[in-house]
C-alpha cells in the first residue's frame, strides 16, 4: 500500500518503525468504496497532517463557519516550530481524542492507557497497547469535569474496565535555573498533580479502577524521555509493555484509589519545601530558590532550609511601587472572554491589614511609567520603567482568512495591497507613522464602521473609538497611550482648528498626558487616526499642499449582506495576524509617513480639498486649467514641456478683468502656503494669448508667445489636470 510522504513524514515514521500498513485503516468512502485512511501524511509545506477517527471507525469532523460546513478534523505537526508552537489545532474547536487505526476493530479492551502526544500512542498501539492520545496533559476532559466524550465512548463499547495514564520519565522533573531564580519550582510538578488528580476524579466515580503510570526517571537521564523513545530504545521488544502490568524494569505504577490528599502531593514532591530541596538538592545546592511562592535557601550552618525574602514571591504580588505611588493589578474582565490589566492606586494600610507588613518588602519598585507599543515581542518591564501598552491578546495562527479579505477588497478597492501594507505597518510596526486614513460614503451599508469595530476586536486594548467633542476635552489621558484612535462619523465642518490637531498629533513623537486632578506628563505617542463619516466633502477641510490624510469612499455592499461578517471576520484575527506577519510588504518608506503622495491619492480626496477650497483659491485653479486647456498642445510642441509659468501680478489681472476681487497678498497666501510653491528667481519667462484676427479674416487663430521678466510661478499640468484630461488633450490636438 503506497503513500506518498514527504522527506519529514517519511522521517519521523521510519523512526518510530511504522509502516504504511500500521499507518492506515480501510474505510468506506461515499461511493461504498473501501479506500485507505493515513493518520499521518505530508502537507504541501513538509510539516505533517495528524488525521483523527471517531471511535467507530469513521475520519472525525467538525462544523465549521456559519454554514455549518463538515470539515475533516486534523492537528499539524509544524517541521518548523513558531516559538514554542509546535502543534497547531483547528481554531475555534475544542481538543479531540487521538485513537490508532489498531483500536478500531477491538470489541474488548481491559486496560486503556491514555498519553499525551499521537506519535506516542501511535508507537504504543504498534507495540501492542491499547492506548489513545491526548493533546496536552489535560487533554483526557471535557467541561474540565468529565472523561472526553470519544473516550467515554471507547469505555462503555469495548467494556474499558481500568484506565491509565501514562506520564513521560520527566513527570516529576524541576530544574533549577540561575538565570531564573525567581522562577516557581513547584509550578510545573502541580501541573502534572493537578492533571493526575483530575483524571482521578473523572474516572473512579465511573466505577472504574484508575491508574497512574510513568517510565521510570532513570531513563530521563539516559535522554529517553517518552514511551515513543523508549520502544524504539528496546526494539519494540515485548517486554516492556508487559512492564506496565507489573512495574518493575522499565515503569513505576501507581494505584490512584489508595491515595488520599496529602499522600498524593507527597508523591510529587508538594508536600513541603523540605522534601522538595532534599530531592532536588544536588541541583538546589545552596542557591536561593522559588518554591510554591516562596525564597528559600539551605543555611549550612544551622543545618536546616529557611526562608531568605519574606513569604510571597515578588512576581506573585498584586502590588508595584510605581515612582512613588502604590498600584493594585487588577483583573478586569473585558468583552470577547478578554481580560484588561488595571493598575489602581492603593492604600499602604489596606495592603498591610490584608497581608501583613512583610509583604511590603517583596513588592516589585519601578522608576515610573513609559509607553513602548510591541505587538509581537511584548515586554512589560523595559528599562525599570512599567510599560503601560497592553499586549495584543490574539496570537498568529495559520488559517483561513478569506471573510476578512473579501471585506477588506471591498473597503479599500483598487488599493487593496496598499491597505494591507497599512494594516501590517500598524502589527509589525506600531512606531511607523502612518497617514490619516478617512473612509467616507454618504451611502448606506458600506462596511465603514464594521471596520472600525473589526479592527478594535483586533486591539480590543489598544484602539479606541471617540465621537468629536472626546477628542477635544482637556483631559486626554485615556487616549494618549492607543495605537488607534478612531472617530466614527466625524463632521468637523470644515474645522480647521480639528484639522490642524489632527495634522499634528499624526507626527507628532510625544504628546502632554493629562488626567483630572494629576500633573502633565510628557509621555511617547505614536497613535495612528482613523476616521468615517457620512459627509464626502465638509467633513474636514484639507488643502492642496496637505499629504497626510488617505481618503477613501467606500460603495455599499452588494448582493446579499452578511449579517454575521464581523463575527466571521473576528473567528479569523489569529488567521489574518498570521498572513500579516509572513506577507511581504509591497511598498518601500520612501517618506516619514511611509506612503508617497501619489500613492495615497485619490479622486475622493481630490473631492475634499476642492470642497476646502476659497473662491479665490477655486478662480486661481481655474484660471491655471483654462491656460492650460488653450496652450498645452502648443506648449509640448513648440518647447518639449508640460507647464505654464505666472506671476502673481498676471493671475491678479486675470481675476479682476472676470470680476474676483482680491488682494495681492491673498494670492501669495495660496500660493506658497497653501500649495507650498516659490518664486524666488527674477527671471525671463513665457507668456501665451491667441492672436486677434478680424472676423472677415478665413485664417485659423494662432498662439502669441511673448517674453517677459518677474518673479514667476511654475504650474505644472498633472497637478491641475486629470490623466483622461491630459491624455485627450494632447491626443486630439496634433
């Protein structure tokens, strides 16, 4: 039975001496066919696909999406871990039971072992056992109080009378670290006491006998770790599964039922500091060392272990001494199962009455607040400073992102990969300036404000949303710390006192944070400002000169609208940080706010800054297009260019002989202000008029070039004319 495996499939099943035959199970596809089903098999990217069974037999399923759609159920081995990932599980689905092709056809099973990892109990089952496996040592429950559906099925069909699990040789393993000596010992030995003791509890009120099982520690040592390592050591040889039935060469055995509570902590070494330090000593020596939240030490000279700091463990105080002011961390919970960190000042009193005053030596001391955004290697402390950024809550998965980029095609069109650029910028590089986006519609069902609140599910602790007078009140510190800052339906009215803070703060590198009742502090900013309204026009005043807003409209959706798109799009947030974090950026910085002018530039915001226009401002472009409308054609062919040079006393003759009246000044004002242009050089420059010719005159009228001498400005036609524009008038005039 052939099947084709790739070079890391290949890899770890010739390891563990599984052959194709072991790897698969006949069943029987849709059309009544038998056909084989591998439990391992290769992925396109060379990690491994781990398949599921239900215990009759058939390719385990789940629904997913909002169709309810079945979808095979699988976990990857990744060939390359992320971090420490290496399993990745289906999203948004509770863990499954892993179950060997060589249980299916069992009908009676008396003792049923359970492990963490599927390779293990792969192994197992080819050595004989009748053995499932879990994801994680917790992996065996459902509803944290109940044996797993799939294994309670296994129990009542194939009349399980005794349940095992089976423990790694590193159950019991605690070792010191001197790089980390605050570091809790006894953290991870309550782990594996935790999970034991609830798979106690699950199964002996089944009537059910329950056992514990674990290669023995020795092997540890000798770099044989797992049952997988341990058969494959011992050539799979027979004897070691009969071990487990007797412990004696290779397992140590343990009766759950004859445990009671202290005897079963004792068993992991939690009954007392003094036990712990004796079985670990020759590692602890006389080092300092955390153990159940406490600093202890051996004292050589009074012979006996003491407690070196205070009772509590520094990090497992709910207190900081920040400058000079106590703070409580608070757990608060927060929308979507989130929890947000609050930092409350305290009473000195209320924490001695509450733990006595020895606790006040252990509470960690900070030289005062910063704010330091990282959304991907998150640090809270950074310099002795409290870092006051949350962490992203979400973290990169590798999945479907197809809702989100549908959604996000429609939101930004044609600048589809432009707008992903942004939103990478804003996970990988939250100190990037960034322009201020402003997506506008005055129609209906556009998808503007799902995406703000897409996009605050994305940094629930992170973006804010405020309407227009937040923004302007005096007290500011609930905003100053954001990455987003978001206003919904903003109408500014053409405010130009609004556009100018927002121009501001969008570079501005730190800003004065101010609460009610506190000092202001300077603290870093680096918010980026996103905002949406109805008004395509009035709702900000931007003039020609400006580059930093990108504006958008955004069309109503069409077809069928989607009443569940932001759930569907929330479901794929770990999918999409994923794709934002291995997608290559399509655009360079090739300004402080990354993006050119020309990129960001669109006929929406072309509408505003027309709108933001003066009337003498809108005479002036006028005057400059009509020029350019008679000349252009002559202008190219006669001198090989494409601009048209005034002065500003020629544009003030041309605006009184059509009746605009306006001072001089005014018109340097939009000039070089507002359209940010010079006239520093007094130079000869060309002027253009059409000949007068009479009327009973049959020649066609001719372009009059004269010379002259000033102060001149250079227009340039594509900042006055559109690209259909340019291209009809050249094409159409030989």
């Amino acid at each position: 039975m052939d099947h084709p495996v790739s070079s890391y499939c290949q890899e770890r099943l010739s390891l563990l001496q599984i052959s194709n035959e072991e790897n698969c199970l006949l069943i029987t596809d849709e059309n009544g066919k038998r056909v084989p089903f591998f439990m391992f098999s290769p992925t396109p990217s060379d990690d491994i696909r781990i398949n599921y069974l239900t215990p009759n037999g058939l390719p385990l399923s789940f629904e997913k999406g909002r169709w309810r759609k079945e979808t095979p159920y699988y976990v990857t081995r990744l060939k390359e871990p992320r971090g420490d990932m290496k399993y990745q599980n289906p999203t948004n689905t509770p863990v499954q039971i892993f179950i060997p092709p060589q249980l299916i056809n069992k009908t009676s099973i008396e003792t049923l072992y359970v492990i963490e990892g599927q390779f293990k109990a792969m192994a197992g089952a080819k050595a004989g056992l009748d053995i499932v496996g879990i994801s994680g040592i917790w992996g065996f429950r459902e509803k944290k109080i109940m044996l797993h559906s799939s294994i309670m099925q296994l129990v009542k069909e194939r009349d399980v009378q005794k349940l095992v699990l089976l423990y790694d040789a590193d159950w019991r393993k605690s070792s010191y670290d001197p790089l980390d000596p605050d570091k809790d010992l006894a953290k991870r030995l309550y782990s594996f006491h935790g999970a034991a003791d609830a798979f106690k509890n699950c199964v002996l009120p089944l009537g059910l006998s329950a056992g514990l099982a674990a290669i023995k520690e020795d092997f540890n040592d000798m770099g044989t770790k797992g049952l997988d390592d341990l058969l494959i050591e011992e050539d799979y040889d027979p004897e070691v599964v009969e071990d487990l039935e007797k412990g004696n060469q290779f397992f140590d055995l343990f009766d759950l039922s004859s445990f009671d509570k202290n005897s079963f902590k004792a068993l992991f070494y939690l009954d007392s500091a003094d036990a712990f330090y004796k079985q670990f000593e020759s590692h602890l020596d006389d080092n300092e060392f955390c153990y159940r939240g406490r600093i202890y030490k051996y004292d050589r000279e009074k012979g006996k272990l003491i407690q070196t700091n205070g009772e509590i463990n520094p990090d497992k105080v709910p207190y900081r001494w920040i400058g000079t002011t106590l703070y409580k961390i608070q757990e608060q919970p927060w929308p979507g199962g989130l929890i947000r960190q609050r930092l409350t000042p305290w009473s000195i009193d209320m924490v001695k009455r509450q733990h006595g005053p020895k606790i006040m030596s252990s509470i960690p001391v900070y030289e005062g607040f910063t704010i330091l955004p990282d959304n991907i290697k998150y640090r809270r402390v950074v310099g002795g400073y409290y870092n006051k950024y949350e962490p992203v809550s979400h973290q990169a998965e590798e999945g479907e992102t197809k809702t989100t980029e549908k959604f996000l095609k429609h939101i930004f069109g044609k600048q589809y990969q432009l707008g992903l650029d942004y939103l990478q910028l804003l996970y990988t590089m939250p100190i990037e300036r960034l322009p201020i986006l402003a997506l506008i519609s005055k129609e209906r069902k556009t998808g503007k404000s799902t995406f703000l609140n897409w996009l605050k599910a994305v940094y629930p602790l992170q973006m804010a949303i405020y309407k227009n007078e937040e923004l302007k009140a005096k007290f500011n510190n609930d905003w100053a710390g954001k990455l987003v800052i978001a206003v919904d339906e903003a109408t500014m009215s053409l405010d130009k006192e609004a556009t100018e803070s927002f121009k501001y703060w969008n570079f501005a590198k730190s800003i004065f944070s101010e609460a009610k009742g506190k000092d202001r502090i300077e603290v870093p900013f680096f918010a980026k400002f996103i905002l949406t309204s109805n008004d395509e026009t009035n709702f900000l005043s931007i003039d020609d000169a400006e580059d930093r807003f990108w504006v958008i409209k955004v069309h109503s959706f069409k077809g069928k609208e989607n009443t569940d798109l932001l759930d569907d799009m929330i479901k794929e947030i770990p999918a999409f940080l994923h794709m934002l974090l291995h997608r290559e950026l399509k655009s360079k910085k090739k300004t402080r706010m990354w993006f050119t002018p020309a990129q960001i530039q669109t006929d929406a915001l072309m509408r505003v800054k027309e709108k933001s226009r003066s009337t003498v401002e809108k005479e002036i472009r006028e005057i400059i297009r009509d020029a350019f409308f008679d000349f252009l054609p002559e202008i190219q062919k006669t001198y090989k260019e494409s601009c048209i040079r005034f002065t500003r006393d020629d544009i003030h003759q041309k605006l009184l002989s059509q009746g605009t009246r306006a001072f001089k000044s005014e018109i340097s004002d939009i000039l070089k202000e507002g359209w940010g242009m010079q006239n520093n050089l007094n130079k000869r420059y060309k002027t253009y008029s059409w000949s007068i010719i009479p009327e009973d005159n049959d020649s066609l009228d001719e372009v009059l070039i004269k010379h002259r001498k000033g102060r001149f400005f250079t227009f340039e036609a594509q900042n006055f004319l559109s690209e259909e524009e340019l291209n009809n008038l050249i094409n159409n005039n030989p």
